[in-house]
C-alpha cells in the first residue's frame, strides 16, 4: 500500500460519516480490514467470519478493548497458534488453531448460538457473494445444481447480531457488481446487512436508501454509473 | 444406570442398524474418534447421523460414510476441502442430506434435551432452508417453525469423568458434547482420565451424570 493511500484513509477514516471522500486507488484486502477495524466501537462483541474477515484481527487495537467471539465455542479468542501453542482442542471456527486471552471463557454450542441469535454480538463481519439495496444477504450457497450445500453460521450470524457489516470486493470477475437491486443468489438472511465494505466504496444500507460514505479510485458519479441500485451521497 | 467399560468395543455394544446416533465434534475438535471407530468395528449400518460437519480426510465419521454405514447425515456444513467421502456418497446419490443452520441444529438438539416439543427462531426466514416451514411475526420479526432432533446414541467426548458420570471437557473440544448427552437417550462417552467420586469441583461440572449411561477411558 503506498504512503499516499495512507494518508487519504487516515482522512476517510477520520471523518466517517461526511461528504464521499474519494482516495486514489482502489483499497487491497489488508487496508480494507484495516478501515472495518478501526470503525469497531471500542468495547464490541465481535464475531468474524470464515476468509477476508478474519485479516480484520490483525488491525484490533489493544486500546480498542474488542472480545472475539468463535461460533465453536468461545469468547476472548487470541491470534492464530504458532509453534508449541498449537492445540488441537482450540480452534476457531475455521478449524484454525488459535489461542486464548486472559479473560477468555468456553461454552457449549447452544449457548454460544445463543449469544449470536440473542442479540448479544455487537459486530459481525462476513464474506458475500452478493448484497441487495435492502440489505438482504447471500453468501451461503451458489445455487449451482451440483454444488453441495453447507451453511455453516451463517444464516445465525446475519440475523442474530446488531450490526452485520459484510466485506467484499465491489465486482464479480466479470465486472458485475455485487451489490444489487435483487440478490439472484439464495438468500442467507433478509434486511439483515448494516453496511457493505467493499475495494471501491464504502455503503451504508439506511432507511432511505443506499448511501455512500466513501469511495477509493472512484467519483461518486463513476459509482453511479456502474451500478443498477440508486446511491445517495453522504 | 451407569457404567464404566473397559474398551471402547464394549462401550459402543447394542447399537441397532437404523439407529439415529449423534456425534460430538466441530471438525476434529471434541470428535470421539475411539468410539467412532468402534461403531465401524461393531457393524451398525443404515444409521442417521448427527454432527456439525460430514467427516474430514480418511478418518473417524469420514470412515464410517466411506463405509456405506450412514443413510443419512443432518448437518450445517458437510463441505470442506477435505470431505471427499461424503462428497462422493452424495454425488452418487448415495446419502441423504438434512442440511441444517449450525444454531438451529445446536437448538434443536438442546430442545430434545429439555423437554421442548419446537421453537420459534427467525434463524432462515426467507431463505430455501425454511421452505415450508411453518412462520410467525413474533417480537417485531418474522419467525421459523423448527423441531427438536433426538437421537437413539450419543457418542461424545470428555477430558474427565468422576465416579458420578458426571464431566468436565477441554477448550473448544466441548462444542455440542454437553447437549448431545441430554438428547440422546443413551450416551456413551470417551474420556482421558477418571478420577474418584468427589475429585471433580461440583461448581465446575459442566455436564451432571445424569446425562450419561456408559463411559470409556481412551488413550
């Protein structure tokens, strides 16, 4: 990431909910996990999902004061283990071995669901396939015919926690956007995501609409331009 | 009544062909690997089977589909990069699959255990896993109709018993042990140690004996 890519995401960061700032390029996987990070409110219950979400561990602040949770059972989850710390009855939920904080706590799979579908996690953070303008998400299954289905946590997650934040570049491969009026994939949860972060632009799914609090190597009106669903500035 | 066995062979004894068996574990942690292969060994076949996941690589619950002994595997994530055994019996058309949200397979399972007959989760509303399920708008939301699953066997795995049956697990190990025990109406569990009736901390017990008919000793 150059310097001045730097800067201008200090600037964004700074100013969360202005004017669409634009910054000069399109942001990588490590500096978007870096800006979800630094707008989890200090103190949060968080839960991160399988992929891209999980690189927003590495940019937590110890000043931040945020609690991990993992869906198999744990609160206060630490990195991922290296070396001697691997053990093979602590892992995440991505079958990763992790480690434990001081403070941390284990419990069984009905309560830790039951902390994600109570309305205890203040922050999820999940991978799409596709977002709609509604908030609806999906990101459970391709709805190809020979794909075999799993579904995992997250049809839990996506309704359970208070904000849902996803994480996804903003276009497929072939440069359809992935965020949509109507999702054509099958549904994980319906009006379930707060706000879309994505490589060109950060979206706010509010009542009135989409709005765009910031955009990386892209006006505001090439945003427009590019996508079906209408975009509100600011 | 429980009872200590002294192999693993012995502890799995009298399973039934059909039978509907929950297996704790999330991927390898808290699996009853012991167990699982003597439920192979025992020969039990057109079993249903319980567990988060479908077997991984070429061991425990990944044998035991490899094997052709499970007609049927209700869970949340069956896929992985190294489900192939379960991934060639469903291509095959070979297993069924009840594809299940991980919170609303742990609920169900803990209903089982508790006596309740349903629940209202809004959990899947508006996806294709709730077609056909009965809705209801409840506090401000709109809700899915889901059952309890019980099971005949629950095959889990424990750090440590005492005397009572009752245990105590191990890090993330523990994931669906404690609920399975409840749901099952006879649970068998694999531990590392046993300790004497009065050696475990009564404040510290996660799952009370009365959830457990057999326990092992493996390793």
């Amino acid at each position: 990431m150059s310097e001045q890519t730097t800067s201008n995401l200090t600037t964004a960061g700074g100013a969360p909910h202005g004017a669409p700032q634009a910054s000069d390029a399109p942001l990588g996987r490590d500096d978007l996990a870096r800006l979800v990070a630094r707008d989890i409110a200090p103190g949060s219950f968080v839960n991160l999902g399988i992929g891209q979400p999980t690189l927003v561990s590495n940019y937590l602040t110890d000043e931040q004061d945020i609690t991990l949770h993992t869906e198999n059972g744990m609160l206060g989850m630490g990195p991922v283990a290296t070396g001697d710390e691997i053990d093979p009855d602590l892992i995440n939920a991505g079958k990763i071995p992790v480690t434990e904080l001081p403070g941390a706590s284990y419990f069984h799979h009905a309560d830790s669901f039951a902390i994600m579908r109570g309305g205890h996690l203040d922050v999820c953070v999940l991978g799409a396939f596709q977002v709609s303008a509604g908030g609806d998400l999906a990101n459970w299954h391709t709805g190809a015919p020979d794909a075999i289905p799993a579904v995992g946590g997250a049809m839990d997650l996506a309704t359970g926690a208070k904000d849902v934040y996803v994480m996804m570049t903003l276009l497929t491969k072939d440069g359809k956007p992935k965020l949509v009026p109507e999702l054509t994939y099958p549904a994980t949860g319906v009006g379930c995501v707060t706000r879309v972060y994505t490589d060109q632009a950060v979206f706010l799914i509010a009542a009135d609409g989409v709005r765009v609090r910031e955009t990386f190597g892209i006006t505001f009106e090439e945003l427009e331009g590019l996508m079906e669903v209408p975009l509100i500035a600011g | 009544m429980l009872e200590f066995k002294d192999t693993v062979a012995e502890a799995v004894a009298g399973i039934e062909d059909g039978s509907i068996v929950m297996i704790g574990g999330f991927g390898n942690a808290g699996q009853p690997f012991e167990l699982i292969d003597a439920l192979l060994q025992s020969g039990a076949t057109g079993l249903t089977v319980v567990n988060n996941n479908a077997g991984q690589a070429d061991e425990g619950l990944a044998l035991l589909i490899k094997e052709g002994r499970v007609r049927k595997m209700i869970c949340s994530f069956p896929r992985q990069s190294d489900s192939w055994h379960f991934d060639a019996k469903y291509r095959a058309g070979q297993i069924e699959l009840e594809l299940v949200p991980q919170g609303n397979l742990a609920e169900r399972i803990r209903a089982a255990g508790a006596g309740i007959g349903g629940f209202f989760t809004p959990t899947g509303y508006g996806t294709m896993l709730a077609e056909g399920k009965e809705t209801r708008f409840l506090d401000g939301k709109w809700q899915v109709f889901e059952t309890p699953i019980h099971a005949d066997v629950a095959l889990i795995k424990a750090l440590t018993a005492d005397r009572k049956g009752n245990l105590v697990y191990r890090k993330t190990a523990r994931n669906f042990g404690p609920i399975m025990a409840a749901a099952a109406k006879r649970t068998i569990a694999q531990v590392s140690e046993i300790v004497p009736t009065g050696g475990l901390d009564p404040e510290n017990v996660i799952t009370p004996g009365i959830y457990v008919n057999t326990i092992v000793k493996v390793g």
